[in-house]
C-alpha cells in the first residue's frame, strides 16, 4: 500500500511540473508571436500623426534590447527544463586485444560494453521542477523589466510633453515681450518714460531666448533617449505631442490597490517561485541518499566459452558520504529559508510602495488642479492689470515686466505639474503590477 502511495505521490507530482512546463511554453510562444512585428510596430508609432502614450510604451516593449535580452534569457530558462529532467546518455565502450591482431595463434579479441545510468526515482522529477520554477522566476524577471521600461518610457513622454509646452510658453511670452517693447519705447519716444523701460525690455527678451536654447536642446536630449529606447536611430524624428494632457483620474482606494498589487507583482510571483525551486534543491538534497543504478551489457570475445562471452549487470551507487549529503541538505533547506523571507520582503516592498506612489499621486493631482484653478487664473489677471496700469500711467514698466516673468513661471509650472501628475501616476501603476 505504501508504494502504491507512493508511486501515485510521484505521478502527481510529475503532472503538477508538466502541467506548469505547458503553461510556460504557452507563455513563450504567446509572447513570441508578440514580437513578430515589432519592426512594424515601430513604423507605425513614427508615422502616426501624433505621439501616444500608449502606442510609444507598446513599441518600446517590442523593439527594447534589454528587455529582449530578459525575455531571451527567459526563454533560455525555459528550453532548459526538458534537459533537466533527462536521463543522462547511455556509453558505448569498445576495447580490442592488439597482440591478437594478425596473429596465428589466438583469435581476434574484442570487448564491447554498453552502460546506463538511472537516477533513483524521483530525482530527475526534481530536478524539472527546480528548473521549471526557475523558469518561472525569470519570467517574474522579464515582467518586472517590462514594467521598468515601460515606466521609463511613460516618463520620457511626460518630459517630452513638459518640453513642447515649455517652447510654446517661450514663444508666447517673445512676442509678448516684443509688443511690450515696442509699447515702452513709443513712450519714451513720447517723452512719457525712460529709456531704461525699453532696455529692461531687451534685457528680458534675451533671457528668454537663452531658456529657449537650453529647452531645444533639452528636448533632442528626450528624442534621442525615447529612439535609444525604440532601437532607432537617435537622431531619428518622432511625431510631435499631443497639445493637451488630461489630467490623470483619481486613484482607486489604497486597500484595493494594496491587495491587487501583492496578487499581481511580477516580482512577487518570481520570488515565490524562488521558493519552488528552493524547495525542490532540499528533496533533490535528500534523494542524494538513495543509490542511483546502472545496467550494463557487454559482449567479450575472449572467453573460450561462448556461454560466457555475453554478459548482463547492474551497479549500484554506495551513498557513504553522508555527512557531506547532511550538509547539502542543511544548505539546501536555509535556502528555502531564506527564498521565503525574501517573499515577505516583497510583499512588505510592494505595500510600502503602493502607499506611497498613491498618496503621491493624489498630491500631484491637487497640486495640477491648484495651478490651474486658481494659480494660472490670478497671474493673467496681473498681467493684464500691469499692462493697463503702465497705459494709464499708474504704475511703472518693471511692475509689468515683474507680472509676465511671474505668469510665465507659473504656466511653466502649472504644466509642470501636470506632468508630475502622469510621472506619479505611471509609477503607482508599476507599483501595483501593470503598465503605465
């Protein structure tokens, strides 16, 4: 009865690690026809009219080296797991009698002898699982390198967005400055101020200017690490940005991210299969107790007696060397130990990350809104008070000089802010296990 239990113990145990090999090669192959058409991909987002957020984080993941080099590495993992399981090849030894050869008074003799070796049962089932479950982690690996890259990306894009605004805030408040300039100096011209107005006007023009180069070239900085990213070209175009940014919505409740999160990380997921593999090493520790067999045959022509010259054995491993199994074993089981706590870091890691990306978000979508309900508003408000204030004579051009820096900083700001909002939005969805 006990090997009956046993002999079934083993063939559900072979099932469960054949069953989770299967679900991997159905994972891979997935995944391989994903990336069939990554060049496309890639031709497609740079001919699209304007830059999604979406379809630039969907190309990356197609066409990034390193997160190609992770999912081959993956795949690597994967194809390593029939191996592990295989009975190791059979060996053929031939021998020859060479003071035979040619002679008159003996027969040719020749020995030929064929050996395998078989594990004791159950060792090679462990080592598949081991390796399964290190498949498993390095699929945990690749995902959580997605999710990386695909957060780097959502980041670049905001960048970008900053970057476009900011150059159409530069060329706003040009012309702006421009008319004011023009507007001071047909006053001095009128006798009604000082040439210092128009020369504070100059002054700030070319600051402007300044901030403009420094803003162009900060955005082929953000093209070139986005077609870095893309595998493309780094000076290679890309569509311009979308005009407008919504702002993200408000974040579902921290228990339900809490909870979708510690179910759905990838890294969760690799380091419990880390636990697996750990877990799998301790049996194929303590099987290293039991003796591995071997058969042989062998057919030796120089027996005189035909009877004897066929021959059938079998060998027998003689595990004596317990106290080195006792420690692999010892070793094998802190492993697990330690596989374990690495979990509950995990799950400690992500909760404290998901608290913190979401009370970050909603703090950048307070923040965005501030700016523009109330902060944007009052700063055109003075800015159009300055200028009719300097028309009417009741204050001086520095006042609206002072107004029109501050507008521009604050809209600079504002979508600043907005930005953030996104940035901080992409890492709470990392945080919680999916793409931005």
């Amino acid at each position: 009865m006990r090997i009956t239990y046993a002999f079934l113990a083993l063939a559900a145990g072979c099932t469960a690690t054949s069953s989770r090999y299967d679900t991997l090669l159905g994972d891979v192959r997935r995944d391989e026809r994903a990336h069939v058409h990554a060049d496309a991909a890639v031709a497609a987002l740079a001919a699209a009219p304007t830059l999604e957020r979406r379809a630039l984080i969907d190309a990356v993941l197609a066409a990034n080296r390193e997160v190609e080099a992770v999912r081959q590495a993956w795949r690597a993992a994967v194809a390593e797991v029939p191996a592990a399981g295989a009975l190791e090849d059979p060996m053929l030894d031939y021998a020859i009698a060479p003071l035979s050869i040619g002679s008159s008074d003996a027969p040719f003799g020749q020995r030929v002898e064929l050996r395998q070796k078989l594990p004791f049962p159950g060792k090679r089932r462990l080592a598949a699982e081991a390796a399964t479950a290190d498949a498993e982690a390095m699929r945990g690996d690749y995902e959580a390198m997605r999710l990386r890259v695909a957060e780097l990306t959502s980041q670049l894009y905001d960048d970008a967005y900053l970057n476009a605004r900011a150059l159409e805030v530069n060329d706003h408040h040009r012309k702006l400055l421009e008319q004011m300039k023009k507007a001071a100096e047909l006053r001095v011209a009128s006798g009604r101020a000082s040439t210092q107005d128009a020369l504070q006007a100059e002054v700030e023009l070319g600051h402007v200017e300044h901030e403009r180069v420094m803003l162009e070239t900060e955005g082929v900085a953000i093209r070139a690490q986005l077609d870095g990213l893309l595998h493309r070209d780094p000076s290679a175009p890309l569509p311009p940005l979308p005009s407008e940014l919504p702002l993200p919505p408000e974040p579902p409740a921290l228990a339900t991210l809490e909870q979708r999160a510690v179910a759905t990380r990838p890294q969760k997921e690799a380091a419990e299969a880390r636990v697996r593999a750990a877990e799998a090493s301790v049996g194929g520790a303590r099987r290293a107790y039991y003796p591995d067999l071997e058969l042989m045959g062998s057919y030796d022509s120089m027996w005189d007696l035909p009877e004897h010259r066929w021959m059938l054995g079998v060998g027998i491993a003689v595990p004596l060397q317990r106290g080195k199994r006792a420690a692999d074993v010892a070793a094998a089981t802190a492993r697990v130990a330690e596989a374990k706590a690495n979990v509950e870091r995990a799950s400690d890691d992500i909760r404290v990350e998901v608290v913190r990306a979401h009370r970050e978000l909603v703090e950048g979508l307070h923040v965005a809104k501030l700016y523009d309900e109330r902060l944007l508003p009052a700063a055109r408000a003075q800015v159009d008070a300055a200028l009719a204030g300097f028309t009417t004579g009741a204050n001086d051009f520095p006042a609206v000089i002072s107004a029109e820096r501050e507008l521009r900083e604050i809209q600079l700001a504002a979508f600043r802010a907005r930005a953030d909002a996104w940035r901080r939005q992409a890492a709470l969805d990392r945080a919680v296990g999916g793409a931005p």
